[in-house]
C-alpha cells in the first residue's frame, strides 16, 4: 500500500513538473499565463468600445467667456468677444417754437433752440427780437430769410394764401419786435414788392422795392368771398394798404375817412378791392405804435379777412 501511494505521489510530482515547463515555452495556454490573457482582451475590448462608441472625452467643453478691456463709455460683449457703445440716454425734447408772445421770460439755452427764448410760463419757445422761425431754428431776419419763410408758410397754407400773409405777418411783427416801421418795411418789399401811393398822379414811395427776388407772389385763396378778386394777387393788395394804416397811423394819410377815399380813388369800381383796402388799413392802423395788437395781428387778419 506504502509503494502504491508513494508511486502515485511520485507520478503527480513529475506530471506537475511537466506542465511547469509546458507552460513556461507556451504550450500551456490555460495554465498560470491566463491573466496575461485576460489582460490583452481587456485591452482591446477597451480600444473596440473606444472607436465604436462616442465618448463623453469627444465633446469640448464650451470655452468661458472673457471680457475684453473696454474704454469709457463702451461695454463687453460675447459671442464674439467685443466692445460696444453704451446706450446714451435719450435727450429730453426740446419746446417746440410758437407764436410769439409780449410777454418776456428769461431764455434758457439748454432747453430752447440757438437765439430763441421761454415763454408762456416756461414751457414754449420763440425766437427772440432780430430772428424769424425758419424750419425749427432761429435764423437773423433779412430780406433773404423772410422770403425763405414766406415760401415755406405759403406751401404749408396751400388751400389759404389768406392764412399765410398772417402767418407771416405775425411773424415779422415779432422778428422787429412789435417796430410798426420795420414791420412795414419787410412786409412791403416780402409780400408787395415795395408800396408806391398814387394820390392825384403823384406818386408817394412808402416802401422801396427791395429786387423782385425777394418778393413772393401770391393770388386770393382763403380770402372771404367779399374780398376776393379772380386771378388778382390779395395779398400784395391787403398789404399796401395796411402799410398805408402801419405808416401814418392816425395822420392824415391814415384817417378812415381819407383812406377809403384813397381805396376808391384807386379801385374805382372794383367793391371787392375798395372793402379790402379799408379793412386793412384799419388794421394797420390799429397795429401802429400799439404791440398787444401787433402780437396778436395774425389772428385778428384771420378773423376779418380770412375763410
């Protein structure tokens, strides 16, 4: 029995020494070097999964904005990277020009336009003395921005060539500052071209022409029926005689009684030009050394001339 077992023992002995080398050369290829196996198919099962399946390790991270250094008044922005300008604040607007007023309030350059004033408790604005409105500015009164304003007042009152002359005459008014004298003179060589009186065929030069390009011409639109005269230029008529009214106020040449004989003497059978010619010297009249009714001459025009 002892031999037997001993035989065994040493059969299993030699056997193991046997696998021992096998193994070693590789002819072993499940014995001991199974981890080495192991290990090269985790490998490449791992380098399978990596071309096969998207990884996470593909997707960049977004890159972190950065501001750049901005100068004054500008700010950073992304996507792309940059300076901006910052949102100015939205000016507060300015009062719109008016017509003028006789009373007076202290001007205020950051709220009203160059060379223009508050009025009416601070809230309008109008030019002051020596300038005329002339498309939201004040320019200085000439002879040149009169006419330039008479154009514009004239295409914006097209359907009232009426309304017009006392719109601009209200604005001449306030551009001399209520002078009847130079109210005369630009309204005459504006609108009229210059007021020769002919009393007994003597002429009488009240206001010089200027030049024909300064004058505008106009016809009778917006007049009152009873002043209309067809393709007869009202305006330049009403004017010579409110000029005749401006300049002589209440001399001779500036009585109701002879100016309606100067009206009658000149518009010998023309009623339309004979009652024009009264209403507007007495307006002239009126006006004449009196500001309160030189601000107010364009609406008092209006309401007696005027549809």
């Amino acid at each position: 029995m002892t031999e037997v077992t001993g035989m065994i023992i040493g059969t299993r002995m030699r056997n193991s020494a046997l696998n021992r080398v096998r193994c070693a050369d590789f002819r072993c290829p499940f014995a001991k070097n199974w981890r080495s196996l192991f290990a090269l198919l985790l490998v490449f099962g791992v380098t399978l999964f990596t071309f096969v399946t998207p990884s996470a390790a593909q997707t960049l991270p977004e890159p972190t904005p950065y501001c750049v250094s901005c100068g004054a008044g500008y700010h950073c922005v992304h996507n792309p990277e940059g300076c901006e300008p910052d949102a100015s604040p939205t000016p507060k607007p300015k009062p719109p020009l008016q017509q003028p007023s006789i009373s007076k309030s202290k001007s205020d350059a950051d709220i009203c336009p160059d060379n223009a004033e508050l009025w009416a408790g601070g809230t309008l604005c109008r030019c002051v003395s020596g300038y005329i409105e002339n498309k939201g500015s004040c320019v200085a009164l000439g002879l040149g921005t009169a006419k330039v304003r008479a154009l514009e007042l004239k295409s914006i009152e097209r359907a009232s060539e009426c309304r017009a002359m006392a719109q601009i005459l209200n604005e001449f008014s306030r551009a001399v500052w209520f002078n009847s004298e130079q109210l005369a003179s630009y309204a005459g060589k504006v609108l009229s071209n210059g007021v020769v009186l002919q009393k007994y065929g003597i002429s009488h030069t009240l206001v010089p022409p200027a030049s024909a390009n300064y004058a505008v011409g106009f016809f009778d639109t917006g007049f009152r029926p009873q002043y209309k005269q067809p393709e007869n230029n009202q305006v330049r008529h009403f004017v010579a005689y409110f000029v005749v009214g401006l300049s002589y106020g209440t001399g001779i040449l500036g009585e109701p009684t002879y100016t309606a004989f100067l009206a009658e003497l000149r518009d010998k059978g023309e009623q339309a030009d004979i009652d024009l010619g009264n209403v507007a010297a007495a307006l002239g009249r009126q006006a004449a050394g009196a500001p309160h009714m030189m601000e107010n001459i364009g609406t008092s025009i209006r309401s007696q001339v005027c549809n």
